[in-house]
C-alpha cells in the first residue's frame, strides 16, 4: 500500500486553501459565440452557466473548474461535482474594461451569504459554490478576454492539526465513508452514518466530509471556505470540527482514499455579525489579479476549420493505406489552369480535393447560358460574367482557405497574325503569360483551340514547368504529361525494344504534328467551333489530368518520372503506381489505352531548336512565329524534312505493309 506522510501542526496556525484554476474546452466559446449571435445580440443581461471540478486528479495537479459544451445547457452532477454561476458578456473590450469588479464580486459573495443566514444552505450546500465570469467575446478574430471569480467568505479559522485517511481511519471505515459520501458535503455522525436533519447536522456531526478537488498533500481546495463559513454562523460559540478532504486515487483499482486529508479546525462563530471580506478573483498565467486572453482562431475561424476538414481524408491516407504519401508537396504546390470551361472548372475541382490552395484560372471568355450545366464552377446567376474571375471566386467560396485569382487575358497564337495595331497588347500578354508559368509549378492546359496551346507548351518547355494536356472529342479523352527536359540536352532515339522511356525524352502534345499549328476555327461550322462531346467526357479526362500530375509529384523523379512501355512493369511506379505518358480514352467502349512516344526532334513546340530560338529572341521570335505561315515550319527543321521526304517511297511502303 502507499506511505503517506504524517503532518501534525503542533500549534495552531490559519488555515490556506488552493483556488481554483478555470479550465475552458474550446467548445464552450464555440457555444457563447452562438449565444452572442443568436440570443444575446447587443443583450448584456447574464447567461446561467454550470461547471464542475473532481477529486480525483493526478497528484502536483492544479485544482480545475471545468466548463465545455454544455455548460450553458445542463447539469454537471454526473461529471462531477457542481458549481453554478453566470457569465456577463459585453459588447466592447472597453465596456469590459470599465467593469467594478469588485462590485461583481460583493455581489455574488452575498448571494452566498444570504443563502447562509437564511439556512438554505444547510439544505443544499451546491449554493455555496457560485462563481461569475465578465467576458469580451471578438467574434471577428476568435479572440476573447475572460476574468472568473470564485466567491469565498474570509473568516478565521485556525488549523490544529493535519493528517490522511489511511492513517485515521480501517479498511471497514473507509468504505463507509466512501458509500455514505454524496456529490458534495456529507455530515457523518460517530458511527460514519450520514446525518440528513438539518438542526443535527450542526449539533451531532463528528466529521464533515467534502469532495476536495485539491491535490495538495498540505492544503485543502477551495470549495472549503465557504463550508466553513456556513458551519461558523451556525455553531454560535467556538468549536473544533473535524473535515475530511475527499479524494480519490483513479489509478488504483477500488479507487483508494487513502491519501484524503483530515483535518481538525478551530472555527469562530459568525452568527449576528455582518457579511465577511469576499475574496476570489483568478490569477492570471503570471500569478497577478488580472484577466485572461485566449486566441483560439486557429482552432474556431471557419476557414481554418474548413482548411483542417479539407485535409482530414488525405491525412487519413498515411495512417494505413499510404504512410509515403507526401501531402506538403501538394499543400505548397502553385498550379496555373489555362483555360477555366468545362475542363478547367473540373481541374480545379479536383485539385481542391488534393488539398492544392494556390490556382490560377485563366480565360478571355465569358459565362454563356449553356455553360452552366456542363461546367461545375458556375450557375445560373453568373451567367455574363468573366470565367477566370468567377471561377476563382467560387474556388474561394468552396475552400475559404485556398489562394485563387483570376486572369482575363488572350493567348497569342500562330495562324492568327498580328496587327500593328495590336502588337502592344499582345506583347503585354506574353510578358503576362510568361510571368504567370515561371510563377507556377504546375500547368494545365485546357483551352478550346490547338494553336492556343502552341505559347503555353513552349513557355513551360524553356522554363521546364510540368505541363499536362487535356483535350477532348465527342467520346473520346486525351490526358498527357509533355517531357520535363533542359534545352541542352540531346535527345536520342532508344533502340526499339526498350521498356521505358525517361521523362526528359517524353514528347509533347505537337510532338506528333509534321504541319505547324495554325488557325483551327477557319472554315469551320458551328458544330466544329465548338466542343460537342458527352457530358461526363469532361469529368472523366479531368480527373485523370490531376490524378496524373499527383502521381508525378508522389514519383521520386517528378517530372523526369519515366513512362513505361510495358504494362506489367511496376518498378518504376510512384506510391500511387503508373505514372503514364499519355491516357487515351474510348467512351464507346469504355477502354483506355496508356501509349508513350519520344519527343520529336523536329517539333514545332518543345524541339533545341524552337526552345532556343524562342530564348535567344524572344517576343521577336514570337511575333514572327504570329505573323509568318511557315515559320515555325523552318525553324524547327520540318520543311527541310518535308522536302527531303519522297512521298512515292512512302505510299510505296504503305502498300507493302497493305498486302501483308
């Protein structure tokens, strides 16, 4: 069994006490900032409150009136023992301020008192402990100032000595006290039997047991004042009583008391004289008689907790499924989406689903009456309006903690030839463009024309961004990651046979053209101006786009993951697993295909030669490129192959491959 210390005072000195320390769960500032909202408004009338403390803390701890969720609603009697108050809450931190708080604590002190003289008390000695909080609640910034009191009564009671249970009382004893023990005070007669009259209470009591929720091995808790003051006005001469200090050991099996003090007071009558000094305002962390302050936007701010809520299904992911999953690359990750249509509005859907907060939706469109249904960022209401500005709102409104903005600008694009007129701004556009990827980690190209993603794809091939590409037909997708290369390197055609090609060699969305891109809406009916392709196209391809950029940043390599040929070949996967060069995708037979081709060292987007002529000269090159039919054609090497090709050898080894 455990040795407890024996203290006697061999002469009598006053008795201390602990106070109380409030103890706050976030939860009750979440239910005073409904009451402040949707009761109390500019009302600064008191709220009823309920608290509670217990006699079972760990040994060195504070002594805890605790107050959580339900304290404006309910009785603590079942978590413990019950304190009752109220709580003022004003309009202004200056109103606060201004507050007498020694005013505040006269009054509640008296309501103690009376409930003493009166003899209520007696009865029910839960009135005796009352507390009282003056609060300013910044609804704003989840910000609050708090002072609590806990009203004593001051008289003089001198201690004659102390001791433990273990040492006063058997093994049959304490038990009785422990069964005879209710919620709050309990009067024992000689033989440990609970006295219930109220006149015998005072007359034949020989020892007054109290929840004691002090640990200290020397004094006993707060609580204990004001019962003393109650048995002080009620004895009517001087008299010694004896006060056990319940308290239980919860680590013990049966809940030992062993360690309870028992103390023998000498207590001096009250009766007929005044109300005594109150005392009982909480000292703050630095131990001064002042108010406290708590800052819980970080826990309570909607945004933040939409933010923690966010990011509770991807946490789960580590916990078993995928441990290596890194989620910080994603939370840091800046993503431009170029293009916000169908495609774009589901990307950036999907993005916020992997806990991305920084995107950027670019368009020069507006909201046309029958965008709405097939693209998931807009309604009805917003028809008119810019797409990449409304997009980025509505990604704001969905997850308040994510970084969006919206960008209205045209990309420049070869087969639409520049007018003097217009040089300036489409200068300023491609300065802008330039600016807008360097910035990013992540591009994604979706816009509606092939020639308008011409710009974006050599931009990100000089400044070597991880571009992915998605476009779609009438029942058909196409998902593509471009090559992740330095200008200075050679590319090299691997011997046929090879298992993989690495991400540096991977070619991009023109890589696979022998024609320069050129102006695609020529010509063209409105059926073929505009994208007509099943609804749920959109999804699905978006999707697989973001699906296929986490698996690159998940892969060790990033964007030099290699794309392997050979579908039963997982070691090169990412944690996620294949990381593909391209996904094509059969509606009409709901098939995919995972193909890989080389980049082409005659592109018109991504080849040295392009890439470096577009870093030597710049804007110049581009407004040539703009301006000129087949440039572009020239620079990158495809007319000279063009010319040199000998189309009748060719149709010759098509029809050879014909007859086999």
């Amino acid at each position: 069994s455990l040795l407890y210390t024996i203290k006697f005072e061999l002469g009598m000195s006053a008795l201390q006490y602990v106070p109380f320390i409030s103890s706050i769960d976030h939860t009750f500032w979440t239910q005073l900032n409904s009451k402040k909202l949707d009761e109390l408004k500019l009302d600064e009338r008191p709220l009823p409150l309920s608290a509670f403390y217990t006699n079972d803390c760990k040994p060195g701890l504070p002594a805890h009136l605790t107050l959580s969720y339900d304290s404006f609603s309910s009785s603590p009697a079942d978590r413990g023992c019950p304190y009752y108050g109220e709580i003022l809450n004003t309009n202004t931190v200056e109103d606060f301020k201004a507050k007498d708080f020694n005013d505040i604590l006269n009054g509640v002190g008296n309501k103690i008192w009376t409930s003493i003289t009166d003899g209520s008390a007696l009865e029910d000695t839960s009135l005796l402990n009352q507390f009282y909080c003056v609060c300013f609640a910044d609804l704003k910034k989840y910000r609050y100032n708090y002072w609590f009191c806990f009203p004593a009564l001051v008289t003089s009671t001198q201690l004659i000595s102390r001791d433990v249970v273990q040492n006063k009382f058997s093994e049959d004893e304490k038990q009785r006290i422990i069964d005879n023990c209710s919620a709050g005070v309990t009067f024992l007669d000689g033989e440990l039997n609970r006295i219930t009259d109220k006149k015998l209470k005072i007359d034949k009591h020989e020892y007054i047991v109290i929840r004691d929720p002090s640990t200290d091995t020397e004094h006993p808790g707060w609580p204990l004042r004001n019962l003393l003051a109650l048995l002080s006005f009620n004895l009517g001469d001087s008299r010694t009583v004896k006060v056990v200090c319940l308290r239980k050991d919860k680590t013990s099996a049966k809940g030992s008391i062993d360690h309870s003090l028992v103390l023998e007071v000498q207590l001096e009558p009250l009766a007929g004289a005044e109300m005594p000094k109150v005392v009982g305002w909480e000292r703050n962390t630095k131990g001064k008689l002042a108010s406290k302050y708590v800052d819980l936007s970080p826990s309570m701010d909607p945004a933040k907790i939409s933010e923690s809520s966010v990011n509770l299904n991807l946490k789960l992911m580590r916990w078993r499924l995928l441990p290596q999953l890194d989620l910080e690359v994603l939370q840091k990750l800046k993503v431009l989406v170029l293009g916000s249509g169908t495609l774009g509005c589901n990307v950036a859907r999907c993005l916020l689903g992997w806990g991305v907060k920084s995107i950027k939706m670019l368009d020069n469109g507006k909201i046309s009456y029958s965008n709405p249904v097939r693209q998931s960022l807009f309604d009805f209401a917003d028809c008119g309006k810019p797409k990449a500005e409304t997009a980025a709102k509505k990604i704001s409104l969905i997850n308040p903690s994510a970084e969006s903005e919206g960008v209205t600008l045209s990309i420049p694009m070869p087969g639409h030839p520049v007018s003097q007129l217009e040089a300036d701004r489409v200068k300023e556009d491609i300065a802008k463009l330039e600016a807008l990827v360097e910035e990013a980690d992540v591009v994604f190209l979706l816009t509606d024309t092939r020639e308008s993603r011409w710009l974006p794809t050599l931009i990100c091939a000089e400044k070597h961004k991880i571009c992915i590409n998605s476009a779609l037909g009438f029942d058909t997708y196409l998902v593509m990651r471009h090559g992740v290369k330095d200008a200075s390197e050679e590319l090299t055609i691997p011997e046929m046979g090879v298992r993989s090609i690495p991400g540096p060699m991977l070619g991009c969305y023109f890589c696979n053209d022998v024609v320069a891109p050129s102006d695609s809406t020529k010509d063209r009916t409105l059926d073929q101006m505009c994208t007509v392709t099943r609804p749920g196209n959109a999804y699905i391809a978006a999707s697989l786009a973001v699906e296929l950029m986490v698996s690159i940043l998940q892969h060790p390599l990033k964007g030099h993951a290699p794309a392997t040929i050979d579908l039963n070949d997982d070691s090169l996967d990412s944690c996620l697993g294949r990381v593909p060069h391209q996904i094509r995708g059969f509606l009409a037979h709901f098939s995919a295909v995972q193909p890989a081709a080389h980049a082409f060292d005659k592109c018109t987007a991504c080849s040295n030669e392009v890439v470096g002529k577009y870093r030597a000269n710049g804007v110049d090159f581009l407004m040539e490129v703009f301006n000129t039919a087949n440039y572009l054609e020239q620079v990158s090497g495809l007319a000279n192959m063009l010319e040199n090709t000998d189309f009748d050898e060719v149709w010759e080894f098509d029809s050879d491959l014909d007859s086999d």
